[in-house]
C-alpha cells in the first residue's frame, strides 16, 4: 500500500478537488484506491455519530466500501477537543487502525485539512503523519502570482525527499500561458514536478441557489424545483431599467441581487438568462413579480440582510463550496483528465 498525502500550504487551495480527481482517474486505470480523511474540519452528522463533510461526499461519490468511521476517523469539534483534554480519545491510533483497514489498496490518498499544521496539537498534522505511516506527498497551491512558486518550494524543502510534485489550481484564464511558459519551468528546474495546471472554472466555482440558500438563511418564496441549479456569475441591479436589462441580456446563468421594492429589475432580470433573484432587506415582492416568476421557474429568496452584506457574503465563499452537483463533477473529469499528467504522477510514486 502506498499513501500520498493532499497538501497546501493555505485552506481552500482544492485539495478535496484533486483527491476526487486522482481518485477518479486512478479507479479508471484499474487501480484497487482508498481514501481517508484523518482530521475533519467540516462536521457533518449522521445517525448519532459525527463525520467530515468531504469524506462523506466522497464516499457517495466514489461507493467507497469501506465505513465512515474508517474514512472520518476524527472530527474536530469543540467536545472532541474537551475528551481529548482528559486523554480519553487515542486520534493517532485510530488514524492507524483507519489505515491498517486499507492495507489491500494499491494506492490511498489522504486529505489534507486546512493547512499542513492543522492537527499539530495532536500529532495528527499531515507532517506528523507523513513520517508516521511513511508516507508520500503532493502540494496544491491556488494560484498567487509568483508567490506560488514561494509557497511550493519552501514546502517542498520541508517534505524533501517525500514530494512527488505539486499541481497549481484555480489558474485565472490571463495567466495560463504565463505559468506555463514560466512559473512551471523555474519549478522544475529546481526538481519540482509539476503534474498538473488547472484553470479557474466558472462551473466549478459556482454556488447552487440551494447553497445560497444557506449561506444567506434566506426564505424561498418559489421555484423550491430549481434549487440545484447553478449560478456562475452574481449582478447587482441597482441602475435604471433599460441600463439593467442591456447589462442582464450580456450575462447568462446568473443571480440578480436587488431590494424587494425593486420591481422593475425584478421584472427585467427574468426576460434573461437569470437563475434566482436574491431580494434584499427582509421584504417581499409584488405579486406580480412572483407571478412572474412562477412561470418562468426561477426562484424568488428573501433574505435579512442588506444588498452590500449579501454580495459580501457570497464573494467569500465563491469556490469554496463542496462538488457535489452532476454538472461539477462532470467539468472535474475533464479537467483532470485533460490537464493532469497521471503518467508522471504514477511514475514518481514508485
């Protein structure tokens, strides 16, 4: 059995979106993969018993056999860290039990949390456990401009001989060519490999009006029909009618924030391509406007919060939602299918 941990040096770099890809690419290729989240951050109740969200995502996704209690061997919540206080839960030795029941895999990747010293005060960080079950590892590192080429190598000089390489996520479309052509090479003049370059996808990176939903504890006054739909691109209507309805016409697949007195947006957004109206300051509309847009099946929520707090809110999780939806994890396959090196990546694993 050979183990590679999903590292970044920052939260929210994509580890989850590469371990499901690898996971995916690997299962086509014939091999007998495993999957194992040693420390949760993400608490997701099942029955009686806590599991990571990501883990369990990707046991539905995958049918993965084994438990959950295998796969999420550990949570961190606020009563965990009170038993641990009193030493009555052993984190190390189930990560090792969770392990020990994968030992017929090929290969197992384990997610990394958070950052590479999340867990630290336990000795479950991914570090610890890489030298704990002599592991391998791959860097993810969301693009930052030139600081990319930073953080990937001083993690590298920390992992050493444990790197197999990295791959660079969330690449905006402007700077592909100019990774390509000279972040990735000083990368591997200095012996880092780099198996994969992804862009920034406008799907992956979308919110399902369900997720908006939640994020904004809104009421969904209709379309309950249409809450998986998903929404790439956010306006705020907040001009003139006609200005609106030119600006509308130009962007598809996209959400319209506006106050609820604002009936005549309301109105134009829905003769676009609109995939939920987010109506602002805790009113209804008219019932013209829901009319409307029962008829055209686009969602109506109202929510408390003011209009600049509510795009506030939707900017900071704006790819940092679990791939859950058919479409994403359709768009996944063929980025990593198309963009990732798996040859080079099984190579380096031998």
């Amino acid at each position: 059995m050979k183990t590679v941990s999903i590292l970044s040096v920052q939260p929210f770099g994509g580890k989850t979106f590469v371990s499901i890809g690898l996971l995916y690419r690997l299962r086509e290729l014939g091999y007998n993969t495993g999957y194992i989240k040693p420390v949760g951050l993400t608490p997701q109740k099942i029955g009686d018993a806590i599991y990571d969200a990501d883990a369990v995502l990707i046991k539905e996704l995958l049918s993965l056999e084994e438990p959950l209690s295998i796969i999420s061997p550990f949570v961190m919540t606020y009563e965990t860290q009170g038993l641990l206080k009193d030493k009555i839960y052993n984190i190390k030795n189930s990560v090792r039990k969770a392990l020990e029941a994968m030992k017929d895999k090929n290969i197992v990747i384990i997610g990394g949390a958070g950052n590479i010293f999340t867990g630290s005060l336990f000795g479950v960080d991914s570090l610890s456990l890489l030298e704990e079950f002599n592991g391998l590892a791959l860097i993810v590192e969301a693009f930052s401009g030139d600081a990319s080429l930073d953080n990937i190598a001083g993690l590298s000089k920390i992992l050493g001989k444990r790197l197999t390489g990295a791959v660079i996520n969330k690449i905006p479309q402007n700077a592909i060519k100019y990774t390509m052509e000279n972040l990735k090479p000083l990368l591997e003049e200095r012996g880092i490999k780099v198996f994969g370059l992804f862009p920034k996808d406008e799907i992956l990176e979308s919110l399902s009006v369900r997720d908006l939903v939640g994020l904004l504890n809104g009421k969904v006054l209709c379309g309950e029909n249409r809450l998986d739909e998903l929404v790439e691109h956010f306006t705020v209507g907040a001009m003139d009618v006609d200005s609106a309805l030119k600006y509308f016409m130009r962007i598809p697949n996209k959400a319209v924030i506006t106050g609820a007195h604002r009936s005549d947006i309301q109105l134009a957004a829905m003769e676009t391509s609109t995939k939920v109206i987010i109506l602002t300051g805790g009113t209804y509309p008219n019932d013209v406007v829901i009319a409307k847009a029962l008829s055209k099946g686009i969602p109506l929520i109202s929510v408390e919060y003011d209009t600049f707090t509510t795009v506030d809110k939707i900017e900071f999780m704006r790819g940092k939602t679990r791939i859950r939806e058919p479409l994403k994890i359709k768009r996944l396959k063929e980025i990593f299918e198309r963009d990732f090196d798996i040859n080079s990546f099984l190579e380096a694993i031998k």
